[in-house]
C-alpha cells in the first residue's frame, strides 16, 4: 500500500490519480507558461531547454522553482500566475487527489493551496 510506503520512505508515487486527459492539460499549461515567459524555449526542441532560455521570474539555476530555500520567492513567484494556471487548479481539488492526501496524512482536514 502506498501509505505504507510513504511512511517508510518519505516519499511515494501514486499512479492513476489524474487522467491522461488531466495530466495533458497539466504540461500544456506548464509549456504556453515557458514558451511565452522563457526565452526561446520550445516544447519540441529540447536543445532551447537549457538554463539561459528559462523564464527567469522562476526559473533559476535550471530549475523549475529555483534554489531553496524558494519560500522567500514566493511572492514573485505569486505574480507569475504559474501556480493558479486553471488545470493546476483542478488538480489541486481533484477528489483522488484529496483521498491521497487524506490517506497519507490520516486528516480529513486539508485546504487547497495557491504557493504549491
């Protein structure tokens, strides 16, 4: 079982939690993000991927959120719109996504949250 897991490891990975249909709404977004914001980055052409084509708003040292500790880019990050993009926002209140979270935190008690 996946708590199980979780509990051991600190980490876990859930399949089928989200639909392909989900999940190719989800890295659509994340991509019209990094192709309008980045600078010459595009989808296909993974030679236009690396560091200095990343949107520098968020993107630091290559990767996507930057370096740690990142909650003091928060606020700029805020204004970026990359964490309130609308499918990000479904998966957040995605009810299999909630079971998991309820499962592995043992808490019928959580709040869908912008600065994740």
């Amino acid at each position: 079982e996946y708590t199980e897991a979780f509990h051991r490891d600190g980490f876990v990975v859930v399949d089928g939690v989200l639909s392909a249909d989900e999940i190719a709404l989800s890295k659509e977004e994340v991509w019209q993000y990094l192709q309008a914001k980045g600078d010459g980055i595009l989808k296909d052409q993974p030679e236009t991927w690396d560091e200095k084509n990343w949107p520098k708003e968020i993107c630091r040292n290559g990767g996507f959120m930057g370096r740690f500790p990142y909650i003091r880019r928060l606020y700029s990050i805020d204004k970026t719109m990359i964490n309130k993009q609308p499918q990000a926002w479904r998966n957040r209140q995605n009810p299999k996504v909630y079971t998991v979270f309820r499962n592995l935190l043992d808490s019928k008690k959580l709040w869908v949250s912008l600065d994740r």
